[in-house]
C-alpha cells in the first residue's frame, strides 16, 4: 500500500516530512519538479517522470534535477544524525527508479555538510547584474572540489574564451533568450565574471545523475558563503552548441550545466511544492510514463 509520508528506518513521520521538504526545494532548471518520491518503511525512493520518451536535452535537465533533490535528500538526513546509504539505478528494468536512499545508524554530522543544509532553504537562481567584486581563488578551489566529490569536475571557463562562449550561446539562442528572476538572459557573461560548467567523463543516465548532485553541491556551497549563482542549461540544450561547448573545454568532458557566480542581490524566494503532490500514494499516484509524470488523483 502506498501510505504517503511515514515512518522509514530510524527517521519519524515528522523527520521524514522534513527531509523531504529540504529534498522537494525549488528546482533551478525549466523542467520544475520532475520527481517523485515513495516511503517505505526503510527507504525513501526517487523516481523520475518519463524517463525515455523526451528529447535529449529534457532527459539531461530531468536528471540533473533530480540529482540536486538527491543532494538535498541525503544533507537532509545526515542532518537528521543518520546515514544515507544510497543506491543509485537499483533495478534495471525500472529506468524511472532512480535512486533507494535507506536512513541506517547513527552519524554525526559534519560541520560542512551542516552548513550545506543549511543553505537549501535560500537556495535560488540568481539573474540580477552582479557586482564587480571578484569570487576568490580558494573558494574557487571549494566549488571544484565539492563536484568532484559527486564524481564531476568543474571547469572554469578563462577571460579569452569568454568571446567564444557568447558566441555558442548566441547560435543557441532558439528561441531568442528571456529574462529569467531578476532580468538577466543566458547571454549575460561578462569578461571579468566567474563561469564555470559542470562536466562528466561520460553522457550517461548515471552521469547526469550523478552531475545534478554535483551541481547542488556547488550551488549550496556558494551559496554558504554568500556567493550568488546563475545557471545556464541553453547551449547545452542544443546538440550542435553542447559539441563546440565540449570542444572549447578540451573535448575531454561532457558539459552538463553552465553556473555564473558572483555577488549580487537577493531575489524572492519561488513557490515550495506541497509534498501531497509529489509523495506517491493512494491519493496521489505516479504514473512515469504520463504526460510530465502528474500525479492524478483516482475519482471512486
């Protein structure tokens, strides 16, 4: 039986409740909220909405979405004092299981990843000019070594290739950008400002999995030390523009997504999803292969 929010392992009803509610924060990518989770009474378990029947580019968003309400999940319930065991694409005939993430024992909580919690409720995109101060070399070093223990490396983008980058980006432009929170464009890249993306060795499903978590570590590290964050997904939504991106890094990585950092202003917080609406139940079932995998509610 589907029973909604409960206990699971070691957490309460109302631990499980706020881990989901810091997992179900507000995604940053187009495609909101691609996800769905199921309690049982020893994991909770992240699924997916059409896994294999969308573009390329919309698979990639979906799982780097994913990925960060993966990350969220598992600060959440280290946060708890317990720890997630994780085991990612646990069956194989079932591509929209994503991940079974089982609270076991006890373990202290670290004073990073305690601050990284902390973070995920101010955690947004942030479009609004940023000022001329610069982000500093050592944390620099922090944002790549957060990707890179989420097994992704992140990749700063020089003053010289800036030009070069604009002009991916503007043959990417189909549509012609808009303005997202606070104003700004895909194309908003200034010479002087930090651009990084976040890339894998390989393009798969547990790649991109695997950088959305990369991603969110990075964006809550960031955003732990007052640094505000812009992501980018246009030229990689374009294969064309993500091939001469992927070039332009030295061929050697898969570009997943494009952040610019700085320090700018505060921009209001998005809606938070009701967790009725994303925890598979009775009430709320999940089907991965419907349109944009909404949860419909079954009339008897």
């Amino acid at each position: 039986m589907k029973t909604g929010v409960m206990p699971v392992g070691r957490l309460s009803a109302n631990q499980v409740r706020s881990v989901l509610l810091a997992a179900t924060a507000p995604p940053p990518l187009r495609i909101a909220r691609p996800w769905r989770f199921q309690c049982t009474p020893d994991a909770i378990e992240l699924y997916t909405d059409r896994p294999g029947t969308s573009t390329d580019s919309d698979q990639r968003e979906r799982l780097l979405t994913c990925g960060a309400a993966l990350l969220n999940l598992r600060l959440a319930i280290k946060a708890q004092g317990s720890h997630p065991d994780v085991r990612l694409f646990p069956t194989a005939d079932r591509p929209d299981l994503l991940a079974v993430v089982r609270p076991q024992g006890h373990e202290t909580n670290a004073p990073d990843d305690q601050l990284l919690a902390e973070a995920i409720a101010g955690r947004r995109s942030n479009r609004r000019p940023f000022t001329t101060a610069a982000v500093p070399a050592s944390m620099q070093r922090q944002l790549r070594r957060g990707a890179e223990i989420e097994r992704a490396w992140l990749a700063t983008i020089t003053a010289d290739q800036v030009p070069q980058l604009q002009a991916i980006m503007r043959r990417a432009e189909v549509p012609p950008a808009t303005p997202g929170p606070g104003g700004g464009t895909d194309l908003d890249v200034e010479p002087d400002r930090l651009v990084v993306v976040i890339g894998t060795l390989h393009d798969t499903a547990l790649a991109r999995l695997q950088a959305g978590q990369a991603m969110q570590r990075v964006l809550l590290t960031a955003g732990a030390a007052g640094i505000s964050a812009a992501l980018s997904s246009q030229a990689m939504a374009v294969p064309a523009a993500r091939r001469e991106l992927r070039q332009l890094l030295g061929g050697g990585l898969w570009p997943q997504i494009m952040l610019r950092l700085g320090h700018g202003t505060e921009v209001p917080s998005s809606a938070h999803a009701l967790l009725e609406d994303v925890v598979i139940s009775d009430e709320h079932p999940f089907d991965a292969s419907g349109p944009d995998g909404v949860a419909r509610r079954e009339f008897r």
